[in-house]
C-alpha cells in the first residue's frame, strides 16, 4: 500500500500524459500568465449577455471552426434577441456574422476562450463564465455581475477607463486615446454592470450611478484591482464585503463541492472519472462565496486551503504555481453535500 505522499508524487507526475482527456481545453489553467491578445480587437461587441452565450455555445461544440461556431451562435441569438426590447438599452443586438464575429474576437481579447487561427476552442474561463448563473435575460443577475466584473477588471484598459469616466459621459469625450468602438463596448459593459446609467435607450448621455462613483474614487486613488472587486460586490449585494476566507472547513467543502458537481460536465477527464480540473471549480467557488458569505477570497487563500483540507480529505489536490495549473483527484464515492 503506498504512502499518501508517494501516491500524490505519482498522481503529479501522470498529470502530464492526462491533458488528452480534455480535448481542446486549457487545462493548463494559467490565470496571470495565461497567454491573451494583447491588441485590442475591431469592432464593437456591446452586450455582456452575448459572452455569455457565446461560453455555453462553445462548450456543447468543444473545439470548432469559427464560421461553424458563429452560425450556432447566432441561431441561439435568435432566441433571446427578442428581450433585448425590453432592456435598458436596445444596442449591440447580435443579428449578423460581422457582428457575432466582433463578439468572438471580444471574446479571445477578455481571455474567454481561445482563438487559433481560425480554430475556437474553451479555455477554463469559458466553463466560468458560461456557468456563473441560470440567468437569461439582458439584464444580469448579481452573480453576473460580480462575475464579470472580476474578470474584465483584470484588464488595464478597463481600469483606465473607469477612472477617466465623467459624471456624465458621451461617446466622443474618449475617442482621443481609444477608437470610438471600444468606447462604445465599453461604455454600454459598464451600463449592463451598473456602473452607468444611460439617458435613453438608444443615444445620449451616461451618468455615473453610486456604484460607479465609488468604484472610480477607489482606483483612482491606488488602481486596487482587488479593493475595487470589494468595493464593487459590495454595492451590487448591498452589502458589505470583507476581503479574506473566514469561514468553516465544512462551510468552504459545502461550497467546494457544490461548484464541483455544477461544473462536472465541463470540467471531468473522459479518461479518468475522478480527475477534475480545478481553475473553474476554483472561480466558481470564489463568486458563491462572495454572494453567499459577503467574504472576498483571493484564488491564492482558495488554493492553499484546498490544499490543507485535502490532506485530511479523499482528495488530491495538485497546483504548480510556476504555470498556475491544477488538478483535483477524488478517491472514492464524493459525498455532493
């Protein structure tokens, strides 16, 4: 019988020979390091929603032609178009291949999924965005919200352009430093964020809400890219949230487990039923831990305290800081409560 050391050492060293049962996915899970478009696409891609269906549609395809991808794409746009009369704003409704093509290309630049030549294939962040919430309409639900939020916030654009918002905005009064399409996606992200209000639903004038107001403050004083997730879940849950994990070990593996048989499908070897990979479950953790506990962990405290409960747990837990990839192994039948 081998040794629980020795016998995570040879699960470590058979990580290699196992990223086939992925087909397509970045199993590599690189977060900081994760390779991205570093130039900013053309085009315009204005509703957040779309990225979102463009995630699921992704991961019942796996890795596809972009022209085979794009007609998917639109024929589940047709399917929710319709509420978007019903939103706050009409704009960037996704009718036509140029623009399901602006939103793919959006898409690589956010790091949502990966574009290689003219093939599209899901990265962990595809599993995470297209599985945060079971919401469909334009206007997000809070999950969402922080969701996103988290993951464009990581984008240096992004923190200069909330900085440099007005109390009231128009499209033209940033056009110096950016084309007037980025400005139009951005601007219309941070309407569907809650952090502008629009002044009509087609043209006009953004304000900054509360939320935005403060999240502008906040960067602009130390361009915290986590204090302004803080501050930013906070206004979303009308709450106010700590940054840290304070809570139980059987609190963090309810949570633990619960985005582990929600992300199974996506996240499963086909090669090994009990190999996972961990960046997605980790993401997915992280936001139902901010919505249910008003705590913001960073993914560093969730990868050392899976790693100290899996010790004592029938798990296997494996994280190379150097690629920032991860693996989760489960020994036996998983208790889903």
């Amino acid at each position: 019988m081998p040794k629980k050391n020795s016998l995570k050492i040879n699960i470590g060293k058979r990580l290699n020979k196992e990223r086939s049962c992925f087909e397509g996915y970045e199993i590599m899970l690189r977060t900081r390091t994760e390779k991205t478009s570093s130039s900013m696409p053309y085009g315009e891609a204005r509703r957040l929603r779309y990225f979102v269906l463009i995630c699921q549609e992704l991961l019942a395809s796996r890795s596809v032609n972009i022209d085979f991808l794009i007609d998917r794409i639109l024929l589940q746009a047709k399917k929710v178009n319709s509420k978007l009369e019903k939103y706050k704003r009409k704009t960037g409704i996704m009718r036509t291949k140029p623009v399901a093509r602006n939103y793919v290309r959006f898409s690589r630049w956010l790091n949502f999924l990966q574009l290689d030549g003219r093939l599209v294939s899901p990265n962990s962040y595809t599993v995470f965005v297209g599985n945060m919430d079971s919401w469909d309409d334009f206007s997000l639900s809070k999950k969402e919200k922080i969701g996103f939020f988290l993951m464009i916030i990581k984008k240096r654009e992004i923190i200069d352009f909330i900085t440099s918002l007005k109390v009231k905005s128009r499209v033209k009064d940033y056009t110096v430093n950016l084309s007037e399409h980025f400005v139009e996606s951005f601007l219309e992200w941070l309407v569907d964020l809650g952090i502008l209000e629009p002044s009509s639903k087609s043209f006009g004038y953004f304000s900054l809400t509360s939320t935005g107001y403060k999240l502008k403050e906040t960067l602009t004083k130390n361009r915290s890219i986590f204090e302004a997730s803080r501050i930013f879940s906070s206004c979303i849950l009308n709450s106010d949230v700590s940054i840290g994990l304070s809570i139980s070990d059987s609190e963090f593996l309810r949570v633990f487990f619960a985005s582990l048989k929600y992300l199974a499908e996506y996240t499963r070897s086909e090669l090994d039923s009990s190999l996972y990979s961990a960046l997605p479950i980790l993401l997915h953790s992280q936001l139902n831990i901010i919505v249910e506990f008003n705590q913001l962990p960073s993914l560093h405290t969730l990868i050392e305290k899976l790693k100290d409960i899996s010790k004592t747990r029938d798990l296997i837990f494996n994280w190379d800081h150097l690629t920032n990839r991860g693996y989760i192994k489960t020994k036996g039948e998983i208790s889903w409560r």
